[in-house]
C-alpha cells in the first residue's frame, strides 16, 4: 500500500526514534548523475535498507529548502520508484509519503492514486485472431477487477510500440505498463541492438512518466507448425526462433540487471523441455489458441499477485 499524508515533519517525532529506525538520504551517499536519477537512487535505497533492517512500513518525509521544489516531477520518481522495488516481492507492506504542504501532497497523491495497467505490445497482446475479448488482458482484467488496458496492435515491432507510447500509454496517466514485444522484431529480422535500444527507451520513458515497467518475456514458437501456415523456408523458420530467443534472453538479463518485474509467458506455452511451443496452445505456430489465452492470462495473474501497489490497496 502506498500513502501520502500532509505532516509537520517537525513533530514526527523523528529525532525521538532509535537510530535503527531513522535513516537519512546522506547515509546512503548521493550518486553521480541528474537530480532525478539522484532522488530514485536514494529512494530505491531507503527502501532497501528498511527491508534489511526487517521493518514492514516505511515513512519517506519529503522535504526541500524550497516548497516550490517539491514538484510533480519528483512525484513522478519517488511514487514509481518504491512501486517498482516492491514489484519484486518485498517485505514493506507500508510506504507513506509525508509532505509539509498541500501543493505536495496533491502531486504525490496524483501519482500514488493511479490505478489503471496499460499492456503495450502486438498480436498477442491484442489476441490475435478473434480479438481483445479472447487476450490474456481480458483474463487478467476479469479475474482482478483492475483496469488493464489493451494496447496490443497486430504486426507491431518494438520500435513501433516505442514510437505510439505517448499517445498509448503516457496519455492515460497508468501505475504500470506491461510491455511485451519482440515476436515482429525477430520475424521482421530486426538487429538485436535495435531492440534492446527500444526497450530501454520504453523503460526511460515510463519511469520519465512516473509509471512502473514490467517487462514480459516473449511466448514461444513451434517450427513445425509455423511451416505449416506461413510461407517460408526451414532455415528461415529456425532463423526466427534463433532470434526470439536472443531477444528473450536479453530482456530477462536486462529487467535483472535493471530491477525490473518480469511476466514469464514462455514457460506456460512450453512442450516439455523442447525449448518450442505446444502445439495443443499454439494456432498457427506462433500465435495462442484461446486455451493458451487462458494459461497466458492465469500465469499473469500468478506472477502479478502481490505486486502490483496502489493508493488504497494492492492486487490480492
């Protein structure tokens, strides 16, 4: 749960509290790098060590010289910084923002009470053939009751998704987008770097927007039954999975080395230990049935439970 109440900081009662409760930022040192990255530096960190010392609530006071300094902006960066450290599964059930003035309040409340999850990503985010009715969103929105938004278009590349973000995902003020990309990339033959430089431009931009990013990692192919539909080579076909796996790996590495949630749609969709897609889920070889809907969507929900945070209450 995350709050932000208005509070005189002066009679928090701060300096009464053993040490092991108070941390200052400057105990964690101020990273190199612009004011933003410096603030979500210290407040991924705060989180950190509240975790380590065991405490199930965290109280962050935001202050400043200047009132007037206490921005959006800042809002922005602390709210979708503690909502991505929790992502992960942590310990803290509790972070409240206390802020001394109402014009601080309001804007941490605006980020703090955001409840809608975009799904940026393609066809199978759309749900491709019969539509958003039959998608793993549609799923996860039915069975939660949290606004999930589908913005999955056909035939879609990363760098495609990147370049619709404001209008898809920034415009409706989200908590979280969940992006998932890279079949088009990998049948389209685009680079590698190219993908990962998008990816990480989706990232940039939904921390710049104050939004949590959860990356998902691309379901799998069958070769096989993938000749059977499309025109195309073997060599091709194996080109294809060769390079959605590349990009696959990459994007686990990347969301690790970034602290970043991850929503595992390939393991659903697998046969066994082949490394290819069941072709029980699968339609055409690529794209799932409405059975592989429903397990996409039931992973979803399995690996969301408890990590999604929001104002009043969190995905149960």
């Amino acid at each position: 749960m995350i709050n932000v109440i208005q509070a005189d900081i002066s009679l928090l009662g701060l300096q009464d509290r053993e040490k092991s409760q108070v941390m200052h930022a400057q105990d964690f040192g101020l990273p190199e790098g612009s004011h933003e990255q410096r603030i979500r530096a210290v407040t991924g960190e705060a989180c950190k060590a509240a975790e380590s010392r065991g405490l199930k609530s965290l109280l962050l006071p935001v202050l400043n010289s200047r009132a007037e300094e206490i921005s959006p902006a800042a809002a922005r960066v602390m709210v979708s910084e503690v909502r991505r450290y929790l992502s992960l599964g942590s310990g803290i059930e509790e972070v409240t923002f206390a802020l001394p003035d109402e014009k601080g309040v309001q804007a941490f409340q605006e980020v703090a009470g955001r409840k809608k999850i975009v799904c940026l990503g393609d066809s199978i985010t759309y749900g491709y053939p019969d539509g958003p009715r039959f998608s793993w969103v549609a799923a996860v929105a039915e069975a939660t009751g949290h606004p999930f938004m589908n913005r999955g278009i056909s035939g879609e590349t990363t760098g495609q998704m990147l370049a619709r973000f404001d209008r898809d995902v920034a415009a409706e003020e989200p908590a979280y987008v969940i992006f998932a990309g890279g079949h088009n990339d990998g049948w389209l033959g685009v680079s590698l770097a190219e993908v990962q430089e998008n990816i990480r431009n989706v990232v940039r931009l939904a921390f710049d927007n104050g939004i949590c990013p959860i990356l998902a990692l691309p379901s799998p192919l069958n070769i096989r039954q993938m000749l059977q539909h499309y025109e195309g080579t073997g060599e091709e076909a194996r080109r294809y999975f060769a390079k959605l796996e590349q990009i696959r790996q990459w994007i686990d590495r990347y969301a690790g080395e970034r602290g970043l949630l991850t929503l595992d749609f390939h393991t659903p969709l697998l046969a066994g230990d082949s490394g290819e897609g069941d072709v029980r889920y699968l339609l055409d070889g690529g794209h799932p049935t409405h059975e592989g809907y429903r397990l996409l969507g039931e992973a979803a929900i399995r690996q969301l439970t408890g990590r999604l945070h929001f104002g009043k209450a969190e995905l149960a």
